[in-house]
C-alpha cells in the first residue's frame, strides 16, 4: 500500500535528477565549447603562422632586391592581409633585423601619403632579413556563454638572407648566359632583365654617342616571358600545360656571354673551399680536360660523350647519370643549370646570377637545348666556409636563398 511519504519522495528524487542533469549539462555544454572554440583557436593559429612565414619570406627576397622601404612595407601588409590577417594596420607589425636576429628599426609604414621620402630609402645597410608579427580577433562561438565573447591568436616569423654558395646535390657541367640567349630556333631572347650600358670595350674610334650594349641589371630578374612551364600548374598526368621559348645550352651556337669565340656552355664547379667564399663556376673551353670534384672527364667538340659517370640533379624530375660513356638519350629530364652574365665574368671564373631549372632535350648533333620551368623546386646550399660567415649584404649579385629562422 502507498503512502503518501512514498510518493513524495519520489517526486523529491526525480527533481534532484532534473537538477543534476541540468547542471551535469552545463558542464557538458561548457567542455564541448571548449573544445569547439579550442579547435578554432588552433586553426586561427595556423593560418597566422602561414600569414607571418608567407609575409616574412617575400620581405625578406625584397630586402635582396633593394626595393624601397614603401615598397616592400606594402607588400608585406598585402600578403599577410592575402592570407587572412585583418586589414588592420594595428594587427601587423614588422621590423628589420640584422644578421644576428637583432631589431635594427621598425618597417611599418603609412601605407600611402605621409612620410614620402622614409618610404622611398633603401631598406637599413645592416638588414638581411625581416621579422613579421600577425594577430587577429574573433568572436567565440560557445564560450560566450560563460561571458567569454572574443578570443585572439599571433604568431611571429622572421626571415634571413644567405649566400647560396652551391645548390644541393648538383655539380653543374653547363652554364647559360642570360643577356642576349641564343634560341634552339635561331635568334636571340635575353632570360635576364637587362639594361643599355655603354659598350667595353668602344670601338676604335669612340662614336658618339658611346656604342651601346645589354647588360644585366644590378637587380635583375628572371624574365617571365623566358618561362616555358609552370611546376605548379600540371595537368592531370603531371605534364605541363603551356610552353614558351627553347634555349641551347651546349654547342657551337650558345651566347658566349663575350667569352672568347669557341665557347660551348662548358662550366665546372669551383672548389669553394679554396678558390671562393660564394657561388661561382669556371669557364671551360672546349676540348679541355677539367676536374669536377675529383672526376675528370674530357670535353670533345660539344658532346656529352666519351665521359665518366658524374652528375645527377636534385628534383622530382632530375637527371641522374646525365654524363655516361654510352651519351645514352638526354630527354625529358631537368638539369640545373647557372644562368650568368657578361657584367659577373672575371679570368674565366663566372658568378651566377640564378639557377635556373631546365627541361632539356638532345639535338641531332648531340647538343642541349632546354626549357625554362617555373617554381621548380630548387634545394640551395648556404653553409659557410673557414673564415667566412655567408652573409648577405647589398653589394652582393647572384644566388640568395631566403630562409626562416624562427
């Protein structure tokens, strides 16, 4: 028989249960927006590191550049607004940093207007790279319900410019002059940005105006119009979608870069342990016998015949054995190659000015001619050398890698 006592305290128990899973809820509400706002904070994260890498890289290869302090303040905030920071002047910070990762002055600048003649200087003569801090503010999504209503995340990345003083894996065997380059087809088609300077020497008598030539400019670029291929727009079976320009690479018919007449592209590696603190290479005449890092092998009238297996390529298309006794067929393959010019040529001894990537092939007279690739993965060597310590400075023309460091 019930009593009225039983049923009450029934009714009792099922009220605490109510109130018990109401606050068991709460706490369970509360953990998963923990998680939740967690997993976007984490995100948000990324995407601000990927921000100050992206920012702080393209700073740095314009410091290298010599581009205007306006220009390179803009094209950092620009990047880092491109890869999702707010477009807040508060929400970026940037600085120039020395060799040593200290703080040399800040590169933040208005973007347009004021301070006209601070944007038009040159970045600082000590800098050799950049440190870039992002930050950002959202709005959380359950969190708020504990009164926390916005949350943020930064992140900080700072670059550096070094001396490439050889590209990994590779013991170049051509290069190719990038003022006046000779086409597989016949003519000519400069890979390097060039300028008119007064002809070395004038002929005999000065005409005036001086006889002009091309040259490379102090801070020249790769061409886009020297591109044939992009590595990062394949198609679906991993080939390329576009072509452009073909140059020859070995053979009678290279541009000799005004070396003596007979020049055919041969190049070797200097020891840069003994002959050179930076990345150069010596300009071999044809028919020499020449020392590649202990392998010697001997140039015959152009052809890559009759040598000694040496060279492989570092890349995801690289050439390996590109040197064998049997000249076995040289085709589709990529060969990093120095891209020089007249203006960094003394005694024989070249300092490249690029390395460039080429998808080469053979002629009928066994000679290379190749294409230029885009955003080739390239792995450059930046360690130093008994009593040198690699860094950049302004007055340096040829490879830079631009790395982070922190």
């Amino acid at each position: 028989m019930r009593t009225g006592l039983d049923s009450n305290m029934k009714r009792a128990a099922r009220g605490q249960t109510l109130v018990l899973f109401a606050l068991m809820s709460l706490v369970l509400i509360a953990g998963l927006g923990l998680v939740i706002d967690s997993g976007i904070n984490y995100a948000q994260r990324r995407n601000m590191q990927n921000a100050s890498d992206v920012a702080a890289l393209i700073g740095g290869r314009m410091i290298t550049r010599q581009a205007t302090r306006g220009a390179i303040w803009d094209t950092v905030f620009s990047t880092a607004v491109a890869n999702g920071v707010p477009n807040d002047l508060a929400q970026i910070d940037c600085v120039y940093v020395d060799d040593n990762g200290a703080d040399i002055v800040a590169c933040e600048l208005p973007i347009i207007g004021a301070n006209t003649a601070t944007r038009l200087l040159p970045p600082p003569a000590t800098a050799t790279g950049i440190r870039v801090r992002v930050s950002e503010q959202h709005t959380t999504l359950f969190m708020r319900a504990i009164g926390i209503q916005t949350s943020g995340t930064a992140a900080t990345s700072t670059s550096r410019a070094q001396i490439v003083t050889r590209m990994l894996s590779t013991d170049v065997i051509l290069a190719v002059c990038g003022v006046d380059t000779k086409l597989a087809s016949g003519g000519t088609q400069s890979i390097l940005d060039t300028q008119q300077v007064p002809k070395n020497p004038q002929p005999n008598p000065t005409p005036t105006p001086p006889a002009m030539e091309p040259q490379a400019k102090n801070t020249t670029m790769i061409l886009d119009s020297a591109y044939s291929y992009d590595w990062n727009q394949r198609n679906a079976s991993g080939g390329f979608t576009t072509t452009g320009p073909e140059f020859q690479l070995s053979g009678s018919n290279v541009a000799q870069c005004k070396q003596a007449s007979g020049w055919q592209g041969r190049v070797s590696n200097v020891n840069r342990g003994t002959n050179g603190n930076d990345s150069v290479v010596e300009i071999i005449p044809d028919g020499t016998e020449y020392n590649v890092y202990g392998s010697t092998f001997q140039v015959l009238n152009g052809s890559l015949g009759n040598t000694l297996p040496l060279h492989t390529v570092n890349g995801p298309l690289g050439c390996q054995s590109v040197i064998d006794n049997a000249a076995t067929t040289l085709n589709n393959c990529v060969l990093i190659v120095p891209i020089i010019d007249t203006s960094q040529i003394n005694n024989g001894i070249a300092r490249p000015r690029f390395y460039g990537a080429f998808l080469v092939t053979r002629d009928s007279n066994n000679d290379l001619k190749g294409k230029l690739i885009k955003n080739y993965p390239l792995h450059g060597d930046t360690s130093t050398v008994p009593g040198w310590n690699g860094t950049w400075t302004p007055s340096y023309v040829g490879p830079v890698s631009i790395t982070l460091v922190k």
